[in-house]
C-alpha cells in the first residue's frame, strides 16, 4: 500500500518516520504534504517544516503547496498513493482531494473524540486540568475531526504536564499505535465506530492576549493555564509597566502554606499580592483562591531566571501587586 503522509510540526515527526520503517511489510511512504517553507528565527530566514526536514532526511519527496488547488491535486495524484495519513498537517481536505485516494484517509487527533475536536486539543485538555486524554485514530470525513473511530488510546495525566511536554509523550505514542491501525486498514480486519455528535466538545486557537494571567482566578487554575501556554503563547502579568512571564509555576496546597512566609501574615492579601517566598517553591504570590508558588520567570526582554536570581535583579518585587499598572 502506497501512503501519503499530509504533516507538518514536529508532533508528526515520528510518525511519519514510523511509517517510512513499515517498507519490508509491504508499504511504501510515497511522499510526504506540508506547509510551505515559513520565516523562522531573527533572521527571517524561510525555514521547511520538522516534517519536511524530517523526510529530507529520509529521501522522500516533499509537496509543499500554498493552497490545495488543481495544480496541487495533480502533483498528489502522481505519487499514486492508496491512503492519506494525516497528523497536524494545517489544511482541510476537500472532497476532491480525498477522492484521489482509493482507500480514504485518516487522522492522528491528540484527544480522546468526541471530546476536543479542533486545533489545540493538547492544552485544552490541560488548561480544563482533565485527569485524562489520549490519541484517536480516525477516517477523515466532510466536518472536520467527526470522522469514524479506528483506534483510541487513552492515557492519565499527573497534572504536572505542560503542553510542550504532553505533545513528546502524544507523538510517540502516535507513532506506537499506527503501524497496528495501517496493517488493520491493509488487511481489511479494522473496523471503524461512528463518533457520538451530540457528546463532541471543541477548542479553538489560543491567542497571545489569551496568556494574561487574571489572579481573580484560583490557584490551580492559574497553575493549568501557565502549562497549558507553555510553549506557546505563554502566560503572563504586569510588574508596574513591565510585562512578565510567569514560566513555572505550582498552586500550593493547605499542609504546604504551614512552612511558608505567607502563613504569617495578618492582613489579608489582594489576589496578584507578592507575599514573600518559599526556599523550596519559590515566590508566593496570592490569587482568588489560594496561593501560586513560582518558580521561573522573566521580564519581556529578558532572559528566564530561577527565582532567587530573579530576584536577585528585581526591584521592588516583594510586596509588590501584579497586574496593576
């Protein structure tokens, strides 16, 4: 079987590599879709995708069209591929496109569908502070991420996770379950289950302004909301007129207050307070609902520091309420 394999970041890497490994057993990587060369870096260098650079690598030819137009199709329908297998590639397949392959396509989805169709289905899970998630394998069908069940793994979170992090654990244990769902498709033997609709949840593309920090909030949930925008767009406040990212952070419980500086004070303090520190978790910093211990962070043209040399460089810190100006 003749595969086409549609990715782009550095999620899908492994998979598509998985893929390119399964050429004793009868199937062959015909090439590889993804996005066009992009600006990376100061430099503004255009740079190919991880996947692109990935299938240099293995000597597979790379398609990376603006737009998925005639011109497009007819450089797919060369390669002459039987099935499109699709993890992160950025583009929505039309009908005419799925039509150039004989057995359809699929999709690697990092969720647990129905739940957390859409984009960013890796911090979603994470900023809703879910005790599990997973990777679903599905055909890809008209609306996006509705397509029938394959293959579904699950797996719990210990509610450390960032999302950088998760998206490492979801990208092997992609490329862990394809090849089984391939042979499955190959053979005829896999069968597909139809999505429950009425039970899907969606989540949408996070924006920069998404990361400011509102200290209203609770502790724990500020605390899933820095891991979620970790890498991106990451979290943030105001020192003053200075914005600070807040990287690393841990929402402290009851017995943890008894040792810190925070569990003697007297006056009750504002949600956004800095209200002293922690030698083991770091500055304490009061929010709605309890207190968020953090550990790494920096101003916006600055370098990230641990917090004691943070610290060490910060003027008027201590006492100080974030996120007024």
């Amino acid at each position: 079987m003749r595969i086409l394999f549609a990715g782009s970041p550095a999620i899908a890497v492994p998979s598509l590599e998985a893929v390119a490994s399964m050429s004793g057993e009868g199937f062959t990587l015909a090439g590889l879709l993804t996005k066009a060369d992009s600006p990376k870096g100061r430099s503004g260098k255009p740079e190919p995708t991880e996947c692109a650079a990935a299938a240099a690598a293995l000597s597979i030819p790379a398609l990376k069209p603006e737009k998925l137009d005639s011109i497009a199709r007819g450089q797919v329908d060369a390669l002459n591929a039987d099935l499109l297998v699709s993890f992160a590639y950025g583009k929505i397949f039309g009908p005419k496109f799925l039509a150039l392959f004989p057995k359809g396509g699929i999709n690697i989805h990092p969720s647990l569908l129905p739940k957390y169709r859409g984009p960013t289905p890796i911090p979603a899970a994470i900023f809703n502070q879910e005790t599990e998630t997973g990777i679903t394998i599905q055909r890809l069908a008209a609306e996006v991420d509705s397509g029938d069940i394959l293959v579904q793994k699950t797996m719990s979170l210990n509610g450390r996770e960032t999302t950088a992090s998760l998206s490492d654990i979801m990208a092997k244990k992609a490329a862990e379950i394809l090849p089984s769902a391939l042979r499955g498709i190959a053979s005829g033997n896999l069968r597909a289950k139809p999505q429950d609709h009425a039970a899907a949840t969606y989540c949408a593309i996070f924006k920069k302004e998404n990361g400011l920090i509102n200290w209203n909030r609770g502790a724990e949930e500020i605390d899933a909301q820095i891991r979620a925008f970790d890498p991106w767009p990451l979290s943030w406040t105001t020192h003053g007129e200075s914005r600070l990212f807040v990287l690393r952070a841990e929402a402290l419980g009851a017995e943890a207050l008894k040792s810190t500086e925070a569990s003697q004070a007297n006056a009750p303090a504002l949600p956004g307070e800095v209200l002293g520190k922690d030698e083991n978790k770091g500055i304490l910093i009061q929010t709605g609902n309890g207190i968020l211990a953090v550990s790494e962070l920096r101003y916006q043209t600055k370098k990230a520091r641990e917090w004691k040399d943070f610290l060490n460089g910060a003027r008027n810190f201590m006492n100080a309420r974030l996120g007024e100006q």
